[in-house]
C-alpha cells in the first residue's frame, strides 16, 4: 500500500529534475545535495547514469536509471523525461547547484508568462561571474563569436559580441533564441508535443535545436535572469579532444537539419570545411596549451 501511495502521489509533482551522469559523480552528489538544500516537496529526482562505474551511495529520494552504454546527453535525458511526471521539467548538467529560492521563482515564472514554453535561468560561474548562456540563433557567425570564443574575450564590450547574448544584460525576462541546456525548464506539455530532444546530439546543440522547435511550435523561449543557477564548465568530460570533436559534429548537424544547402550542396561543404578548421585550431591550440604540463611531468 505505501508504494501504491508513494506512485499515486508522484502523479501530482509539480517538479520533474532530470539529471544525466557521466564520469562526474562528485558534481552530480553536489547538484543531488543542493536540490535537498531547497527544501522543495513537489518535486522528484530522475538521475540517469550513462557511465559503467559503480555507483555511489544515493538519497532514497532520488530514482536511479541505468543506461547499458553512454548514450549521450539527448538520449538519457529522453529516457529521464519519460520516466517523470512533473509538469515542469528540469532538465540539469551535474556541474550545476541551485540556490535555495530556485523553484519558487520558476513556479512564478510560469504562472506569469503563459507563453513561455521553455526558460532559462541566469548562469553563474563558482566565482559569481556571468556565463554568455542566452543567445541569437546560430548562424555563421556563431562559430567567430561563441561563448568562449578567442574575440568574445578579446572585445567582450562590441556592439557585435553583445548582439549574440542579448540577455545579459536584462534585469527582467526577455524572449531569446535560445538557452544553454546546463539549466533549462521546460512545460511537459511542450517537451512531449516536441518528441523530446533529438537523439542525433549526441553531444552539444541539443539545446539550441529543442529552443527552436519550441518557437516553431508558437511558445516563447526565455531568458530569466532573476532566477541563478550556478555552473561549472566541463565537468561531464574525461577527453577534450573528444569534446571538440562532437562539439563540432553537432554544430554541422544543425545546420544540415535547420540551415539553407545551398546549390549542389555548396553552402553546406562551406560550412563543413569552416567547421573543420576551427576544430583543427581549437586541438592545435589546446595541444600547445598542454605541453608546458606534459613536460613537467615528464620531469
């Protein structure tokens, strides 16, 4: 009877967090611990493991879905979605923690913009500074002034740069293209009209190609930077190099499925020999960066 008890009140959660692990236990613990620290009673926890390490000791709260291989990041958050019954999605990185206030501001969010189908919450570094996290469509573009991008840090101030990320420096919620998939939250309503998140992202850009399919279907995606969530970068990858790699792949298989072809294919042979040598510079460039360390430890 208490398990009857326990399924038939999970059908009145308001709160739906789905969490994807892959080789970062000690964030997804940290992410696990601050979900606690809200205090938040409407809510379950959907933790989706893509790593064949064992796993460690977990809150009984928290319901633990095994993938048999590392599925990548769209498809284990499907699996988690469809394993939840909260009307609102949480869709979070591992590398993320939230501050004690998080789901009372969503739930008013919500309830005070009809039209959003999908929000994005303000991310900050551990040291308080604010990620580029809100931004334009993906264009070409996109690859010269990425968030990380060696001229986004070089001119952080242009009138270019900031017409990339036009959110940042809103103090009230604002209509955006689209958010990063460290934090999201989605209607269920809209993720299931959507089919979920396109299980070709292996990796990367998942975010950006749901963000659009909720505005084809007539939602708004926003940006709410009243609402902080904290987030470290790369927590959930052992390889760089493999990182580049899908980062890369991704962006190309969002401009196959939503960017113009061009005759003969021509604009998308551009857009793969562009996106082949910024993956070239960005492994030249952090092969360089790692030498000084290998030759210390050579030492």
């Amino acid at each position: 009877m208490a398990a009857l008890a326990g399924r038939v009140a999970a059908l009145f959660v308001k709160f739906s967090v789905t969490i994807v692990n892959y080789a970062s236990w000690p964030f997804t613990l940290r992410c696990v611990k601050s979900l606690k620290a809200t205090g938040q009673k409407d809510l379950e926890v959907i933790l989706v493991d893509n790593d064949t390490v064992s796993v460690p000791e977990l809150p009984p709260w928290v319901r633990l879905l095994r993938m048999e291989e590392n599925a990548g990041f769209a498809k284990a958050q499907n699996r988690g979605a469809e394993a939840s019954t909260g009307d609102l999605i949480v869709i979070l990185n591992p590398d993320t923690t939230l501050k004690e206030e998080f789901f009372d501001k969503v739930e008013a969010f919500f309830e005070g913009h009809a039209d959003a189908g999908l929000m994005g919450p303000r991310l900050l570094d551990f040291s308080g500074e604010v990620q580029l996290s809100a931004r334009r469509e993906v264009t070409m573009i996109t690859g010269l002034l990425g968030r990380t991008s060696f001229l986004t840090r070089l001119f952080p101030e242009s009138s270019l740069v900031r017409s990339q990320f036009p959110a940042i420096n809103e103090s009230v919620p604002a209509p955006v293209d689209w958010v990063s998939g460290a934090c999201m939250v989605i209607r269920r309503e809209v993720f299931e009209s959507l089919g979920g998140f396109d299980e070709r992202f292996f990796m990367y850009f998942e975010d950006a190609d749901l963000c659009r399919r909720v505005r084809e279907a007539g939602w708004r995606v926003y940006h709410a930077p009243g609402i902080e969530v904290f987030h470290g970068v790369g927590g959930s990858s052992r390889s760089r190099p493999k990182a580049i790699w899908m980062l890369h792949k991704s962006a190309f298989l969002y401009h196959r499925k939503h960017g113009a072809h061009g005759p003969l294919n021509l604009y998308s042979a551009a857009v793969l020999l562009g996106l082949a040598a910024r993956a070239l510079v960005k492994l030249a460039s952090g092969y360089v960066t790692d030498l000084p360390a290998k030759r210390r430890s050579q030492v």
